[in-house]
C-alpha cells in the first residue's frame, strides 16, 4: 500500500463515501494504486482494474491489513471492451451498484513526430481515449438509473499545454477533455457529475513508457529537477472532488508541482 493517506480531505470524505462503490482503472501503480487506498480509507467499496494481477492482489491484501474493507480486483486490459465490461458486471454482482468511475488507466509515448512508431500512437488512443470512453459508456446506465454518480478522468496538464515532444499524447488528452465537458453537459441533468484532474509532473513510473531514448532522459531529467508531485497528491485532489456535495460539481482540477513552471 501507499504511504499514509490520512490527510484532512479523506478524513472530511469518510462520512459522505462510506459505502460508496467506486471502481479504479490502471490501479496497480502510481496514482491508480493511491487513489484505490485513498478511496478505501475514506469508506468505499473498491473495485479495481489493471493488467497486473498479482499487484491488484498485493494491493487488495494490504488495503485490508490496514483495516478497510478489501477490495475486489479484475485482471483486466481498457483497450478491450470485453474486459471493462466483465469488470463492471463483476462489480455491480459484489456490490450492486457502481457509484464513482476514476479514469486513470492511460500510457505516455512522447517523442518528436518525425519518425515515431505510430503503433505506439494507436495503443495511446486505444487506452487514454477509448478506454476511458468504453468505460464510462459501460458504467453510465447504472449511475443514470440511480440518479447519481461521478465519472473522473485522469488527464494531464499536457491535455491544456503541448510541447514539442508531446504532440500525439497532448492529442489524446486533448480528446479527454473535450468528452469530459461534453458528457458532463449531457448527463448533468440526471445527476451524475464529471470531473478532470490534470496533474503536473507526478513521480510515477509513467515516464518508463516513453520509447524514445533521448526523450526519456530529458523528461526523466526534468522530473529530477524539481519537487514533483506525489501519486498520494493526486489521490487527495481526486478524493476532495467526489466528497462534494451533490449539488457541487469540480468540473476541473489542474495541480501542478509548485516547482513547475508551465
């Protein structure tokens, strides 16, 4: 499990999620993994989702020696309809209901155009949109026949500044964006809230995807270089937001490192 998540947001939250059902996709790493033992420590009943099986299972095992109720977990792939919907039936059979999707799963290929592997622009668009897509399209019914819900995505502050080197990730984030206020134009009405998170520079092992050489030390280097943000601060920022009342809905969080510039 994560280090300590007892800060005075998820303190403020254990009375309004107590038993809320949240499922949590790309929950064996970095801020999936936080946010998964945040959501857990504040009440809710957790699902989660990832490739990883056996750190779903470690991660399962430690939420409950801390306490709180373990969670369930499904060995799952977002690029695959047939995952995310055996997670969510699986879900909705434990718990009955589905009350909070976070959107986390997502992969960052940066690198210049010129001469870039486009198979590693399809799996970009095939996690970071279409599967978060394909996700809240499988959870919505649920949350619209109750009346409630919230659907976080995990976005990134590439998905409002584009640098020379993240022109196709920006592009995926970009696209997060524009389905995140579109649907929460949409579903507003029946009561279900949509929010963005857009995270700065985060220690995470996010910058391991990147396949171009050169890019990967500048961005590791740069991370280096500065306070970066905790996956813990993320999970914070993600519990504030679904702990509000339902008459508040955080449209947009974007949380950056004091230490970043842009």
């Amino acid at each position: 499990m994560t280090k300590s998540t007892s800060s005075a947001a998820i303190k403020t939250a254990n009375s309004v999620l107590k038993d809320k059902v949240a499922i949590v996709t790309g929950a064996s790493s970095g801020i999936g993994e936080a946010t998964a033992a945040a959501l857990a420590c504040a009440g809710a009943k957790v699902s989660l989702m990832a490739r990883r099986e056996d750190r779903l299972s470690a991660l399962c095992e430690s939420i409950e020696k801390e306490g709180f109720e373990k969670p369930i977990y499904f060995a799952s792939d977002v690029a695959k309809p047939a995952d995310i919907e055996r997670a969510v039936k699986g879900t909705v059979e434990k718990f009955g209901r589905i009350d909070i999707l976070i959107n986390n799963a997502g992969v960052m290929y940066l690198g210049p155009v010129e001469g870039a592997n486009i198979d590693d622009w399809k799996r970009m668009f095939d996690i970071n949109v279409l599967g978060l897509m394909n996700c809240t399209h499988a959870v919505l019914p649920h949350m619209i026949k109750s009346s409630t819900g919230h659907i976080v995505n995990v976005s990134s502050v590439s998905g409002k500044v584009v640098s020379a080197r993240s022109a196709a990730y920006s592009a995926t984030k970009f696209a997060v964006g524009a389905f995140s206020e579109g649907l929460r134009q949409e579903v507003s009405s029946k009561g279900v809230r949509v929010t963005v998170i857009q995270p700065g520079a985060v220690a995470t092992e996010l910058t391991d995807h990147i396949t171009d050489a050169a890019t990967q030390k500048s961005v590791k280097n740069w991370v280096a270089g500065m306070r970066a943000l905790s996956s813990e601060d993320i999970a914070n920022a993600i519990v504030y937001a679904v702990s509000q009342p339902p008459t508040v809905n955080v449209n947009e969080i974007t949380i950056r490192p004091t230490d970043q510039t842009f």
